[in-house]
C-alpha cells in the first residue's frame, strides 16, 4: 500500500541526502513552475525527495531550525495501489506525521541509517514485482535496524493486478499448488476496470472441480456456489454462512499423524479460502472472521486433546456470531431507535439486513415513521426489503434511484447500510449509496450509516476504481416484451458493459455511525480499529 | 464425501425382449461397447471413484474391469440381488442402504448422454435441494425399426412435467396413464407460482441425487418400490403439502413419529437444519421468487429440481429404436477410432466413416460397409453389402448377402447371397442361404419371449 512506497522513498531520500539536495530542490521548483507532466521515474524521485526530508527532520533533533521548502499538499502524493492513476489524495495523514520541526539534518547519522534502510528496500525491491526506480542505490553493506515507526510493508492484493501477468502468473501457481481450478475470465472489460476479475454466472468453478469433490470439503464447494450465484449476499449473511461453514469442516477435521492440530488445521482452511475468493471474492467481514479464526485455532495450545480442541473451536466461532453480529444488531437498533422519533421519513437504500432488523425493532417499539425504499438496477434488492418491510407492516413507498432528488425533500433522515468501513473513514457499501449520500448532503438530511464493527477494515481507499468487484455484466440484459436487449453486446467490438458492485462514500457526506461500540463520527474510525488491535 | 453414485443394472429390458432374452441389457453392445460402459465413463470422466452397481448374478460374472475396458481407477462395488420377487428400483436402495453414508446420486444402466453432470449436480447443492433429476428433450427417432412389420407401436404415455418460470424448480409431475379425468392441478401450486409452464415432450434419463435423508425415508417407508414411478412424485407434490407445525424440541418430535404412521420426511429432513443455516438465509437478500410476501423457496423444507438438456446427446436404451439411434450416435461419444487396429480389412473393402468395425474382425475383399456397427470377432465374407445395420458379436456373414436397416445379434449366421431388409436375427439363429426376408423378427416367436418377462418396475 502507501507505507511501502513511503519506505523506499525514505531510504531513498535519506541515501541522497549528501548528494545534491539543492539539484533536488531545483527539481521540484522547476516541475512546479513549469507545471509539466513529470514521468513517473521523476514523480517518484520527487516524492521520496520530500519524505526523506521530512524524515530527516524527524530523525535528528535539536539542530538547528531550517525552513525547508514548505511543501505543497499537492504534490505530497500518497500513491494509492495503481500507479496508473495518481490521484491526488489529501490524505497526508498517513505520511508518518513526523513532528514538522525543520532542522538540518545530521549527515553522518542519517547517513549510516540510510544505507541500512538502502539496503532493506533493495532486497525487497528485488522480490517485489513492480519495477521500482531506477535509482535504487546499490545495496550497502550493514543491517537495517529494526525501526519500530516503520510501517509493515503491504503487498497489493491479487485481486486488483488482473491486468499485470506477472501476477495472474503468480495467481496460477499458488492455485495449482492448492489444487484449485482457475475461474476463466469473461466478456471485454471497460479499460478503468481492466485490473479486475469479471467472471460469468453461467460457467461456475464448479465445471472444473471433480463431482464428488474430493480436495475441497463439500460444504465449501456448496458455499461457493451459493456465493457466485448470489444465493447468500449480503455481508452478513455471507460471514454467517462462511463461518457456519468452517464449523463443518473442524467437525469434519481428522489430525493426520505426527501433525499438531494448531498448524495443520490452518494450512487445511488456505486452499478453501482460495477456493472461496476464485468463487466471489471475500469481503473485509468474511475476511476478519477468517482472520479470528485463524487466531483461535493458532492459540489452541499443542497438548490439547483433538475432541476438545474441537469443542473448543466451535464453541469460539458460535461466540463470535453471538457477540459481532446477533448481538451487535440488538445494540446498534437499541441506539438507532434513539434516532428514530415520530412521524420520521426514512429513506433506505437496497437491502442492508441491518437496517431492516432496525426498522422492525422500530416499529415493535411502537415508533410511527414511514419508509422510501429506493432500488436500483440491476439487482433490484430493494423488493426484497420492501417485501420484509412491508410483511411487518410498516408503510412503505418504493422508488428507483433516479428519482431520489424528487422525493428528498420529504425525507428527514436517511438510513444506510455498510459493506466495511475503512480506515480513513470512508464507507464502502452498494454501488449508488455514494450517490443517496450526496443528495441527501445537497438536501441537508442526515446521513446514519449503521455498521456493526466486525466490518472495520484497516484499508484505505479514496475511489471506486481502484478496488471493487465486477459481477457479470450479463445482469445488465434485460428482457421487455420477449425481446432481450443487448442480446449480442460482445459482437459489438467497441460497447463494454460495467456491472459495479460497490463504492465508497467519504466521510464528509455521513453524519453519524452507528455502531455497537456507539455513536461515533466517521473519522473516528482508526481509533476503534487501534482499540480493537489492542485488545487482540 | 459429498455423492455416492448407485448405478441400478438389475432391468430386465422387457421392451426389447427380442434383443435381450439372450443378452443381458447391460450387456448389450452399443458402438461395440457394452451398454453399462457408458453411464459408468460419464460417472468416471466426472470423477467419480467409486460406483455401487446393483446388478444380477449373471450379469455379475462378467462385469470384470477389462471386460468393460474402463480405463481408469474406478471402484466397481456389485451388489447382487434376486430377481425372483418383483423387486424395484427402491427396493434395491433399501437394499444397499447400509452402504450409503452421504446424498447419492443414482443412474440407470441404459443412460448413455454427454450431460455435464455438473448442472444437475449444481442445482442439488446450491438450493439444498431434496432431489436433483435430469430431462431431456424427446427426439424422434428416424430410422426405421426392423422387425415391426410396419405397423406403428401405440405412442407412449406422455408425462406432463410442470416447471416454474426458471425452468428449474419441478412443481408438477404426472404420466397420462394416471391422470383419468384431467390435469389438475392445486391452489396452492398456482398461488406460489403464478406461471408454469407444462412440457410434454421431455425424456426422464432416471439420473437423480437424492439426499441422505430421502435414503432414510425410503428405509422406513417399505411400501415404496419404484424410484421413478413413486418416489419421485411423491416428492413433487410434498414440496406443497401443507407443512406439518415442526415441532421445537426433540421430545415433540419423537411423540408425533410414534402417533404418525409413516415416519414424515419433513421432521427426517429438518431435524438437520439448522440455526446458522436459518439465521443465513434471514440476513440474505436473496430471493427466489417475487410478487408475494413469502420468503425464499416459500418457506418449504423439501425442494425438487429438474436440469432440461435442451441439445446434446442423451439416450435411455429402452426400446428397439432407441437401441438402433444410440448405435448411430455412439461414434460421436467414444474418442476411440470407429476402427478397431486388431480388425483384419482387405484392401477392397470400402468402409463408410461412420461404421465402427469391432476388435479381431475379418473383413473380406469387395464389401461394402456403410453407416454400420459390426460388431467383435465378426466375419465378413466377399461381396457382402452392408448398410444401417447392427451386427453384433460373433456374426458370420456369407459371401454375397445384402444386409440393409437390420439388426442381427450376436453369433449369428447369414447364409451366402442372403437377402435381408430391415430384420432382426435373433441370437445364434442360422439364415438359410438364398433367403429372401424382409421386414420380420427371425428371433424366437412370441409365445416364448412372453414366458421370459422379467420385473417390470425396473428401467426397461
């Protein structure tokens, strides 16, 4: 992510602080006022430039002050995954936010430290996959010292290099060695999506795994059929069902001998989870779960008996289902009811099975308030949550999204559901909340995204481009009067059909989340994820 | 382990009499294959690794593995039962139940088809189904079949098969033989779902996937005896039944199974569902229907679902002419060359593309063999002509025979410049030479083949 190209960067500058700092300076003087497109070689070199002042700055205290070039926010880029699409993000934050002191930097100090941080980002510069600069400095001789500011570094995910066939190389291998079959690729994707899968509903992984699945449990083979026919959506419905499926195969699970059950189990569950992600790829609930799961089943410690560890492990799994997602319901509904007064207009958009359990509790509580369920193509999850609404008793209009600007003005709260959260405070959920969220900001009706906080996630994302899903773009077919339009759209060379998922809203259009911990502002979001990590 | 594949090879093929009362039908040889190949390549190119095969003694002895020459490392376990009690396809899975420990998947030994298993088997996890079938489209046969003396046989029975709109779910399904007055169909049906559409030109290739707790029901309910004609409908109409008050805890449960006579597959079924599995498909926005106010699959317990093969190959050798069409297709099945390396064929010979010549025949100069089968270690003498016809093993053909439209079995003899159309010779007989015969069964008579009738619930 950012962090790593943030180290690189800081071994970078710090290497060159002797070598001519002012030609770095003239650098960006002259990139600023000519205000030409730089090459990427340059861009880098630019911003590595800056950070390894900074850390400088940071590293050697009590020299004296130096008022280095002030530097401007916009081109302190924090380079998110594509190094296609710099996007200019304010989100300065995450550049460690070393105190802004300017002071000279103490050469031989730095010097020393940053020949060891060289050294350390060339040896991963050399395992990594993406071509860093060319001005990787030769690799020097001492060790990197351990630094306990300096962020882990992250790989990017598979998921999001479809385009790169290193990658989808890699991608093929680690499945092969897993013994999972690789989903084919379907349909011409539109060019800003490229680097995502897109698959077709009609030819499952299932066609290429044998019948009476051997080298996958039959739950998950079932699970992940439920999951790419969109049988379980929904993002709890997909954590319960995913965990409810593990729990088959711990029952299932025989230690084979001389193995201990704490490590074997966990390289048994890598091939599904793999199998799982092939299927529709995990989303940040699921991949939290799997992570508590994983924990738990490490910390069984080796002398336990198989039966009991078993017991052990099961019992954990339903305590979590009870404690994240049952009981996280019951309290964020016993919060929102608080929100929820008479005579309310609410506005919800497609299914969230979150808000509806909110609203039914509403109502049991005797709340009067009216719903607009807003839909949109082509899923059309809204009927499904109008019918639940509607089966409780509750009033319901039912609208498609283009026309939210028209009924906005009667609305006086708007309800949302959450997929995650991520940890600059945006909110991922269905593709079009983005939109609900803007309107209802234009309108100035408060925005209350609900969200339990198992869904927290520690990634960071700006749009909606870099990391989505793409689902099979044959949904966007429709049939009217017997005639199916867009019937023959791949004879078609130049038309791309785009079935988005999700996307991501930013914190300044959501007023409240509403979570199990409380009521907090969304950009206290990294708190929640800090205390969370801590108790762990 | 998720399926356990029971391949039902007990029938007696009462259809084919005139084919069968010497041979076996799984025996019987289809592109110079014994029929029981193709059903258990299907289920090995699937990967499949074991098969129970419910079988007879006879038919037992020979199901050696290079008999069948299967290639792979298939499990074969044959069960044997008697044949003297009228014994039918579910009285044979009661049989083997003690063997049966997952949901299983059963076929029967006359399915020859390119299916990809895959779909019908997707259907059965994906919905949690009770059953899983597979149908096909009815092709009409269009070569004549020898021996009936051109009289029509009186059209099958037609089965009414009602789906939903998917074209998925089974709702309804009823053969003409039963339905004296007319279609009727409940209320309750036509509320769930509004529109159904009534297909009558399907086959039933009789390959389910039932589930474990079917099995069990079978056990315990001994007066079903028939898979397809009494199972199968009987679990089409339970998806609407109105659904017993299931009781919450176990006691109840136990105390409505000793009120109850026949143990009720719904408690059987939903004593296994379970809490995770409801609390899923609460919080799931999916549904399968929509219009009404009910949950997905309206709340029922027991869901059946049919696979339509709308193209592709798929045969139930049941009758004569089924026989005769799967012997033309069969090249197109099998990867192996139409011609057998072993088969000894003089230069002189034209042999069509499409015959397939079986292993260790002799062929001899100036024949003329077109769109045949001829089957292992025949012999073919000089100036023999032979067009759309099915010779099986062990034939002996004289000089100067015209053999057209007919199917001659196995080990028998066609006297020299024999003239024969559109017949069938039964096994071992001897054809005078300078016969002249066409259109007439040369196998035993009637009377006889009457006397050899075997069960007729199994699929024949």
């Amino acid at each position: 992510m950012a962090d790593a190209d943030e180290t690189s960067k800081q071994a970078e500058r710090n290497t060159n602080v002797g070598d001519g700092i002012a030609v770095k300076k003239q650098d960006i003087a002259r990139a600023k006022n000519e205000g030409k497109e730089l090459t990427k070689d340059e861009k880098q070199r630019l911003r590595k430039e800056k950070k390894q002042q900074k850390k400088n700055k940071k590293d050697d205290k009590g020299e004296s002050e130096h008022e280095n070039v002030p530097l401007p926010p916009s081109q302190a880029v924090v380079q998110c995954q594509s190094q296609k699409a710099p996007s200019v993000a304010p989100s300065l934050a995450l550049t460690p936010v070393s105190v802004c002191t300017s002071e000279k930097p103490a050469k031989s100090k730095a010097e020393q430290r940053a020949e060891r941080r060289a050294r350390q980002e060339a040896d991963r510069a050399a395992k990594g996959k993406k071509g860093e600069s060319a001005q990787q400095p030769p690799s020097g001789k001492s060790k990197a010292p351990p630094n306990e500011l300096q962020p882990v570094v992250k790989r990017l995910p598979e998921h999001v290099q479809v385009d790169d066939p290193a990658a989808v190389r890699k991608l093929a291998k680690k499945l092969e060695r897993q013994q999972i079959p690789v989903r084919s690729e379907y349909g011409y994707k539109v060019s800003l999506f490229s680097h995502l899968h897109q698959y077709s509903r009609k030819a499952p992984l299932t066609q290429q795994i044998s019948i009476p699945s051997t080298v996958i449990h039959p739950y998950i083979v079932r699970l992940g059929l439920q999951y790419s026919q969109g049988i379980v959506a929904g993002s709890n419905a997909r954590s319960i069902a995913l965990l409810h499926a593990f729990q088959k195969v711990i029952q299932d699970y025989k230690t084979p001998p001389n193995e201990e059950l704490s490590r074997d189990l966990v390289n048994k569950l890598k091939p599904y989870i793999s199998y799982l992600n092939q299927c529709r790829p995990l989303s940040a609930s699921m991949g939290n779960a799997i992570k508590y799961v994983k924990k738990e089943i490490s910390n069984i410690p080796c002398l336990c008996k198989e039966e009991e560890a078993k017991k052990q492990l099961l019992s954990c799994i339903d305590n979590y289902i009870k404690e994240k997602i049952t009981l996280a319901a019951t309290t964020i509904s016993a919060y929102a009811i608080e929100k929820i007064s008479n005579g309310d207009v609410i506005l919800v958009y497609g299914c969230s099975s979150l808000v509806n359990h909110i609203l039914c509790d509403a109502f049991d509580k005797k709340r009067k308030f009216s719903v607009i369920v807003v839909d949109s193509r082509p899923r059309l999850e809204g009927r499904e949550a109008l019918r639940r609404l509607v089966k409780k008793g509750i009033c319901c209009t039912y609208v498609l999204i283009s026309a939210v600007s028209y009924i906005l003005p009667e609305v006086s709260k708007v309800f949302l559901g959450a997929h995650a959260l991520l940890a600059n405070g945006y909110v991922m959920s269905r593709v079009g909340t983005s939109q609900i969220a803007l309107v209802a900001k234009a309108y100035n009706v408060p925005v209350l995204v609900c969200c339990e906080t198992y869904k927290f996630c520690e990634r960071v994302q700006t749009d909606s481009f870099v990391s989505n899903e793409l689902d099979d773009p044959d949904d966007l077919m429709v049939t009217r009067k017997g005639k199916i339009h867009l019937e023959n759209w791949q004879d078609i060379r130049q038309l791309g059909l785009l079935n988005l998922v999700y996307d991501v809203t930013p914190p300044d259009f959501v007023d409240l989340v509403i979570t199990d911990l409380g009521m907090i502002p969304c950009t206290s979001v990294p708190v929640v994820l800090r205390v969370k990590n801590v108790d762990q | 382990m998720e399926l356990q594949a029971v391949l039902m090879a007990a029938g007696g093929g009462s259809r084919m009499m005139e084919l069968t009362y010497n041979t076996h039908k799984p025996l019987l040889p289809v592109g110079n294959k014994p029929l029981i190949w193709y059903p258990l390549n299907l289920l090995e190119r699937v990967g499949f690794e074991e098969v129970i095969i419910i079988t007879t003694k006879d038919v037992q002895k020979m199901l050696t593995p290079d008999r069948l020459k299967l290639d792979g490392k298939m499990k074969l376990d044959v069960v044997c039962i008697q044949l003297e009690g009228e014994m039918g396809t579910a009285d044979a899975l009661r049989h083997v139940q003690q063997k049966i420990k997952t949901d299983v998947l059963v076929l029967s030994c006359d399915l020859i088809t390119d299916v990809a298993l895959h779909e019908v088997v997707d259907l059965f996890r994906a919905h949690n189904a009770s059953m899983a079938m597979l149908m096909s489209k009815l092709h009409e046969f269009t070569e004549t079949v020898p021996g009936q003396k051109g009289k029509k046989k009186a059209g099958e029975q037609r089965d009414f098969v009602g789906v939903d709109a998917t074209g998925q779910r089974l709702l309804f399904m009823a053969n003409e033989a039963d339905l004296e007055d007319g279609l009727t169909i409940r209320k309750s049906i036509m509320c769930k779902h509004p529109s159904m559409r009534i297909r009558t030109g399907l086959l039933d290739a009789h390959l389910y996937c039932l589930k474990r707790c079917v099995v069990d029901f079978l056990v315990e309910n001994k007066n079903i005896s028939s898979i397809r004609g009494e199972l199968i409908p009987y679990l089409v109409r339970k998806q609407f039944s109105k659904s017993v008050n299931l009781p919450n805890n176990k006691d109840e449960v136990e105390m409505s199974q000793k009120m109850e006579g026949q143990t009720n597959l719904e408690i059987l079924g939903s004593c296994k569902d379970e809490e995770l599995l409801r609390l899923t498909q609460e919080r799931s926005c999916w549904n399968d229907h929509h219009g009404d106010m009910s949950e997905a699959y309206h709340g029922g317990k027991v869901r059946c679902y049919v696979h339509i093969m709308e193209d592709g190959v798929c045969y139930r050798v049941n009758t004569l002419a089924a026989y005769i069409e799967a012997n033309r297709m069969a090249p197109k099945l099998i990867e192996d060359p139409p011609i057998h390396p072993s088969a000894v064929i003089s230069e002189c010979t034209q042999v069509g593309a499409d015959s397939i010549i079986g292993a260790s025949c002799q062929i001899s100069d100036k024949t003329s063999i077109k769109r045949s089968t001829v089957g292992a270690s025949s012999t073919v003498r000089e100036k023999v002509k032979i067009t759309n016809s099915i010779l099986m093993n062990g034939v002996t053909v004289e000089e100067g025979c015209n053999i057209q439209g007919s199917v001659i079995c196995s080990n028998a003899v066609i006297g020299r410049n024999a003239d024969i159309k559109y017949c069938l010779v039964g096994s071992s007989q001897r054809i005078e030479p300078d016969a002249r015969h066409l259109d007439s069964n040369l196998s035993i008579n009637d009377s006889a083949l009457g006397s050899l009738k075997m069960s007729r619930d199994w699929p024949a």
